[in-house]
C-alpha cells in the first residue's frame, strides 16, 4: 500500500500566542484568525520488505533509519518524525516528507507536517481517529519535540483549510469558518520570506512565561491583542478591507512589545518600505524575529508592494488561500522499498 498526504500552511492574521494554554483563560472572548494557503507539507508511505523503518526529509536530505520504531525517540535531525513513528508504533516503511514552506517561516509548516503525517501513519496502521483526536496526538508530539508549550491554531487550517476563527474558552476550542470569498483577501495580500528562520517555540515561551510572572505590559498588550482579533473578524466579516489593514498594524504595533527578537531592524525596513509602496499595513507570521512577513493593501498596489519588499532583500512567495485542509489517498502499491 501507497499511503500519500498533505495539508496546507497558514497565515495568521491576528490573535497569535493568545492559542497557547493557559494564556487564552486570562483573557474572556479569546480568537485567533488565520487563513490556510497553499503552500503545503507533504509525506509518503511507502512498505519496505522487511520490519526496519526508514525517514527522508527531501528537504534537507537527511535520512534515518531503524531497526524498530522503540529506537526513534532518541536524538536524531528528524526528532518529530521519529516521534511520530514512536506513537504510532509503525514498522516496516519508508516515510518520506518535503514541504513548499521555506525552513522556520513562520506560517506552521512543521504543524501541517505533523498533521499530514498523523494522517497518513493512522491510515498506515489503520486507525479511525476523530479530527480532534488527531490535533491532540499532534498538538502533544510536537510540544515532546520542541519542548515547550504549544498553541492549537496551526492544527486547524492544515485539517480543514479555509479563512476561519478560532475561539479559544474555558469550555473548549471552536473553529468557525468565516465568511470571506477567499479571493477578496488573496487579491489584497503579499506574502515575503524575510531569508531569516525564527524560532517560535523560544519567543512564544519567552511571552508565555513574561504574562504568567505579571509583567503588567506584556498583560496589557495580549488583551489589546484580543480586542483587535475581535474588531478585525468584524471587519472581514464586513469586507471592510481598508479596516482590516488599520488592525493588521495595530496588531503588529502590539506584538513588538511582547518579548524582545519579535522584529529586527531588518523586517522593520521591510515593513517601512512596504507601507512607503501603498501598504496599509503588515506584520510578521508566527512568533516573530524571522521567517514570514505579509502585508495587505488595496489590489492595485499590491505589484508596487511587492516591488519594495523584493528591494529590500525579502523573498516573494508566490499563494493562494487554500479552501482544501488535509488530503489523504491509499492505493495498491506492489512494489516495495529495496532494502
């Protein structure tokens, strides 16, 4: 059996952070907004004729290999995939991954990894998990990787794709899909790898554990955070696009003061030149320091936009949003993996 998959990363629009558990308790009416596209994550599964396990990033050209799926939580260069093999207790394949996301952009392509390949190792070993079983399993191997806590947004576009929110509450997590023509918001967006990783799991933790020991400031900025998250679904929901923009820089004005290496002087220069070209505003994917940045503007100055941001050193990446989450397809393979 062939067993392929893939799930798309996302842009997130605002509310960032405020996913991560606990922080979203101390703040009532909690969301995050964010949009799938189509850059995505891909894994195969292919048998091998005998019981070792082998994994191949096409990314970075590493491969491990195993004897039994009980040797992959030790330290190797592909730690979540051999977590996830550890999971599922796999034996006998060969899984091969590559993504269209660049190395630490900031737009969750390691959780549309995790969840492409949860799907296609459950459909491997032939297990019927329900969605919210499957962004567990994810969300809690990811958090064993990167050791430290993880947020619940990323999940969500890479399974179902589309622009949505997520409400985040004492009662639990809700995903809504939001009632946006994706090509309104793609025709407005430009989206730029700034050719510097971030690391997110060291930023978020740094404003996790600055809003749990009290810092006053950093409090005070995620409830300015969940407000414009609320005002800005209001404004998409509206297309009132030229407010959308107004809350994307406000939004980004707030998350400068969260921890320190959110922005650099260089994605400020990118960010300047971008509002200079007609942009209303922009702000860094994910935790910040690095990776992505996007920046919305009126369609008709979305090619001047683009110009500033190539002009200044970032690398323009080439979307659409994505309306399909995760996909999965098994077919007969008769032929399996030399060994």
């Amino acid at each position: 059996m062939l067993i392929e998959s893939s799930a798309p990363t996302r842009i997130d629009l605002a509310g960032g952070t405020l996913d991560i558990w606990p922080l979203y308790l101390f703040h009532q009416g909690a969301q995050t907004l964010n949009a799938a596209i189509s850059l995505r994550a891909y894994c195969s599964i292919r048998p091998r004729s005998d019981k070792r396990l082998s994994i191949v990033s096409e990314d970075t050209g590493v491969r491990v290999e195993a004897d039994h799926w009980s040797e992959l939580r030790d330290t190797h260069d592909l730690k979540l995939l051999g977590h996830l093999l550890h999971f599922f207790q796999a034996e006998g394949l060969e899984l091969r991954t590559r993504s269209d996301s660049p190395f630490g952009a900031g737009i969750a392509g390691s959780s549309a990894l995790n969840i492409a390949v949860c799907g296609a190792l459950a459909a491997w070993c032939e297990r019927q998990l329900s969605d919210d079983l499957l962004m567990q399993i994810a969300q809690n191997v990811e958090a064993q990787v990167i050791d430290v806590p993880t947020g619940v947004q990323d999940y969500r576009p890479a399974l179902y794709g589309g622009i949505s929110a997520v409400e985040l509450g004492v009662d639990g997590i809700r995903r809504v899909a939001l009632p946006v023509v994706p090509a309104e918001l793609q025709s407005r967006l430009v989206l730029a790898y700034t050719n510097a990783s971030r690391n997110s799991g060291i930023n978020n933790w740094e404003m996790t554990k600055r809003h749990i020991d009290g810092d006053t400031q950093v409090q005070s900025r995620f409830a300015r955070i969940r407000d414009i998250a609320r005002e800005m679904r209001t404004a998409l929901e509206a297309r009132d696009w030229a407010g959308v923009g107004r809350h994307v820089a406000d939004e980004w004005e707030n998350r400068k003061g969260l921890a320190p290496g959110v922005t650099t002087p260089a994605i400020d220069a990118m960010l300047a030149a971008a509002v200079a070209a007609g942009a209303w505003g922009g702000k860094v994917c994910g935790a910040g320091g690095g990776g992505c940045l996007f920046c919305i503007g009126e369609p008709e100055t979305v090619p001047a936009i683009r110009t500033a941001l190539a002009d200044g050193g970032a690398r323009l990446l080439d979307f659409q949003i994505e309306t399909e989450g995760l996909r999965l397809e098994s077919r007969v393979d008769l032929s399996a993996v030399p060994t």
